[in-house]
C-alpha cells in the first residue's frame, strides 16, 4: 500500500538520478585506463618515473677515459670519493665543459676538510687562518696536496720521520733540510712534480732560491720558503745537497 | 503508531534513494572491479623490460657517525632531479645538531638557515658555516635525512586522488598528472620529506632517484657521498650492502611511534633527534 510519491520528490530524484550518471560516465571516461591495474593509482606514471636519464654517471665512466686514475686513486684515502663529488656531473661526458673543479680549492676542500663540530673526529680537517700557514696567509690547496692521492695525514709524523731519515754524509744536514724533505723527499730525491734537490749544483740551487726570494718565481710556496731564509742557511742547504748522490743522472740536468 | 510509520513520505523518500543509490553502487562497484581484471596479468616486467618491481624491496640505511656535513648529497641530488634551486625546496637534506655546555636541547640547523645561506653565497649552493667554532660544545654530529619511504605511508592515506603511492618495490611515489595540488601529502608527512612546487602547482618529493634504481645504479645522495654515510639497496638480496647494514647494526628509524613503518635505518643518532 505504497502512497504515490509527490510530484516534486520525483522529480528530485530524476535529477539526482541524472548527476550520479554524469558522474559516474564522467568517472568512467576521465579515469586513465591504467588507474587501477595495479592500485588506486595510474601505474602508466611508474615507467614515466623510471625513464629519466642519469646525469650523475659514476666513476667507472670516468675511468674509461682516464684510466691512469685508476692507479693511484682506488689506493688513496680519496678512494671513497666519486670524481664527480669534486668535477661536477659528468652527463654525457667527454666533451662537457666544466668538468674541472672550482679556480678555488681552498673553498672546494674546506666543504669537507674545514675543522668544525660536528664532523667526526677521525675525519681529516684543519682549521683555516692556521693551515698551511699561522699568520693566515693563504695558498690553494693542490700547492702541497694532491687530490687524486692525498696526503701526507700528520705533519708531526712526517717531521720525525723525515729527521730520522735524512741521509748522512760528510755535510751534516742542516736544519732546513727538513722543511725542503717534506716536498722533496728524505734523500732530496724529488717526489711526483716537485724536482730531486739531491746532487744538485750548489751554484745553480742558491741562483734559484734567490729567484724565489725576489719573489719571481712560479711556486708560492718556494717564495714563501726562501724568503724565510738567509744567505748562509741557503749556502749550508745547497752544499748539503750537493753532497747527496743523484738518484738518476736526468735529474742533474733540473 | 505502526500506521504513522509505514505512511512516512519522508522514510518512503529515503528508502527509495537508498535502494538507487545501492543500485548504481552495485554497477560502479561491478565495473571497476572489471576494470581491475582486465589489467593483463602481467608476465613481462613492469615497469622496465629490465627492471621487474615484484623483485626488489630497497630500503636505506644512514650512518650518522660518518656525515661529515659535507652537502655534496644535496648538491648532486638537485642537479639529478632539477629540483628548484633554493633553500625551501629539497628532496634529501642534513641537520647539524649541536649541544652546547650548560644546555639540554640540540640546536638544530640545516642547509636553508640563513647563516649557512651566508656562508655558502647563495641559496643554490649549500655549505655549513662554521658558527661553533668557538662555542663550548659538548656534543655534535650531523644528521642526514630524506624521505623515509614507509610502509604505511601518511602522505599515501591523505592523497584525495591516488596521485601519490606505494609501488610494489617500497618506493613512494609521485604522479604529477594526476597530482591537484592540495598539498595534504605535505601536512600529513611526519617527517617533512615534501615539498611544494609552486610553478607547477604540484607537491614532490625523493623517488630514491628512480630512473637511476631501475636502471641498476645507486641513488645519486648515496654516490657522491664521500664517506659513505649513506647506503642503499635491496633487502631481498642477502649480500647487498643494506642487508649487511641492517643485520649487522644497531639500528633504529626516526619517529616509529608514528605508524608509518619508515624504511630509512640510522645508527648514531640522538634521541633528540626526530
């Protein structure tokens, strides 16, 4: 005995009848056909997602050009240190412009290696204004250091072995010799780009130093080595390595 | 009474839109269920021809003892993602946490503090200044953070349009088609791992740098990072390095009371640290 519905109810519902349709065609129609194939989601944007190309290349892309970095770096405490932390993204390297690092090392090596809280202890850091010199004077980083294998890790450690290990002849090695080993190596014999000291002509060795001390030659460091040094503290270092045997006769020639 | 109940226009009225209203459930319902099964079965890999989704499940690991705060993850990681060049917009970021003597708080500062703005020269390239130097400092470490990828993502539950989920890999992600950019996946993440871009009027946030893990290499954070810090990989896989991490390790997540079943694991941070 169900009593007629009012004309307006009716009505009512026809329309409401009539919008869950649109909706529903509207739902059916706009939904991309992926949405629900593997969730509530459309999984069409998972591929999208995943077809990017990487920028960041990883070091075994490098070294397939330069394989005379895989000698000396995976040996190094650089070794954990991808080239593209320092050089940028390689991209589509070879011919990328701007794969060499920043004009300023000083900045580039103190993002990891400035002293600060925080870092851990065991991390290689030295406080800037105080390292390589006290009086804050600066000088970029790869003056001394070599990225690709750095080091050396203590300058006191280096300082004692270097005193110990100073070779012995009949010129006793004058206390600067110390400073020139720690670039030149114990027996003045020349590590990587710095030259053998060891048998060179002790005319040739002070002409040298003195060119360094009027501050025209190439090395800053060499300037600011030779202008802390006297006449007779250079005269007493050329003839101590004069004295030492070369350790291969090319090297004389330097 | 009886009489009264079954004469009810208004009960009449709502019985009936009731039954429509069942009536059309049942056929919405019915359709997309067959929309559901007419999605192949999917015997060839999805969603690479190289990369099958059911095979993996990657988690993250971070070993806080080893940041050195050196930001190269931030850096590498907007270059890979052009994500926006400022100090708001970031997918993965590292908090430096300071205890000074006499305090019991950390204080907390990240990339996108002005300071380390000043420090570095521009919001575009990202470097910690070196404020404590001088401070008496008790305790400090460095904290690396990205999105954790949960289990049971918030910013999934919130999404009002299925434009964020969970692939079948555990990684989280986003869909910027179908995003509308109401941003709830921003408020919803516990951990502040998204972000708004305005531009396009979307949120985003870290795919664990998902054209580079399908493609078999590492997140990009994860590569640069010079300390090994950051580790990631395939818990399926036994002998992957995330696996060794997890097993071999104390380690704990950020925020477990949350119920969002991160799948970053840490070891060497603080309780304060959230």
């Amino acid at each position: 005995m169900t009593q007629k519905l009012p004309k307006h109810i009716v009505r009512l519902l026809l329309l409401l009848g009539c919008f869950l349709l649109v909706a529903y065609a509207a739902k059916v129609y706009l939904t991309d056909p992926s949405y629900y194939k593997y969730g509530y989601y459309r999984a069409d944007a998972v591929p999208e997602l995943a077809a990017g190309a990487p920028l960041y290349q990883g070091s075994a892309y490098c070294l397939e050009c330069h394989p005379e970095r895989s000698a000396d770096w995976p040996l190094t405490p650089h070794k954990a240190v991808q080239c593209e932390v320092c050089h940028g993204a390689s991209e589509e390297c070879p011919v990328k412009e701007g794969t060499r690092i920043p004009a300023d090392t000083i900045r580039l090596c103190s993002n990891c290696h400035e002293k600060m809280p925080a870092r851990p202890a065991a991390h290689p850091q030295i406080v800037l204004g105080e390292h390589p010199f006290a009086d804050g004077e600066t000088m970029p980083c790869i003056e001394c250091h070599d990225p690709h294998a750095p080091g050396p890790v203590a300058r006191e450690e280096v300082t004692t072995a270097v005193e110990s290990a100073l070779a012995a002849t009949d010129v006793a090695a004058p206390p600067g010799a110390k400073k020139c080993a720690k670039c030149h190596g114990k027996q003045g014999e020349g590590v990587k780009k710095n030259p053998a000291l060891a048998g060179k002509e002790a005319a040739r060795f002070i002409e040298q130093m003195n060119l360094y001390r009027s501050g025209a030659g190439d090395s800053k460091i060499m300037t600011r080595f030779a202008k802390a040094l006297s006449d007779e503290e250079i005269a007493e270092l050329a003839e101590y390595y004069q004295s030492l045997p070369a350790a291969h006769p090319r090297q004389l020639k330097e | 009474m009886k009489n009264d109940r079954k004469k009810n226009p208004r009960r009449e009225f709502l019985s009936a839109t009731g039954k429509a209203l069942a009536g059309l459930g049942v056929i919405a319902g019915g359709s997309s269920l067959l929309g559901a099964a007419t999605g192949d079965a999917a015997t060839e890999s999805f969603p690479t021809a190289d990369y099958d989704w059911t095979k993996h499940r990657w988690a993250y690991g971070i070993d806080a003892t080893k940041c050195i705060g050196c930001l190269r993850c931030v850096e590498a990681c907007k270059a890979e993602n052009d994500v926006v060049r400022d100090a708001t917009h970031f997918r993965t970021w590292v908090e430096r946490y300071v205890y000074l003597e006499g305090e019991e708080k950390a204080r907390v500062d990240s990339h996108s503090d002005p300071k380390n703005i000043a420090a570095s020269g521009s919001e575009a390239t990202y470097r910690f200044d070196n404020r404590y130097q001088d401070a008496k400092v008790t305790k400090a470490f460095f904290v690396p953070k990205i999105c954790n990828h949960c289990s049971h993502p918030a910013c999934v539950q919130v999404c009002p349009v299925g434009a964020t989920f969970k692939a079948e890999d555990g990684t989280v992600l986003i869909d910027h088609d179908y995003c509308i950019g109401c941003r709830y996946c921003v408020q919803a993440c516990p951990y502040g791992a998204r972000y708004f871009i305005e531009e396009e009027g979307v949120s985003d946030k870290c795919t664990w740098c998902y054209h580079r893990i399908t493609k078999g290499l590492q997140p990009v954070c994860v590569d640069v990072c010079p300390t090994r810090a950051r580790v990631f990989g395939d818990l399926n896989d036994d002998s992957s390095t995330i696996r060794e991490f997890v097993d071999n390790n104390p380690v704990q997540v950020l925020k477990p009371e949350s119920g969002n079943g991160p799948m970053c694991f840490y070891i060497g941070i603080d309780k304060d640290v959230s």
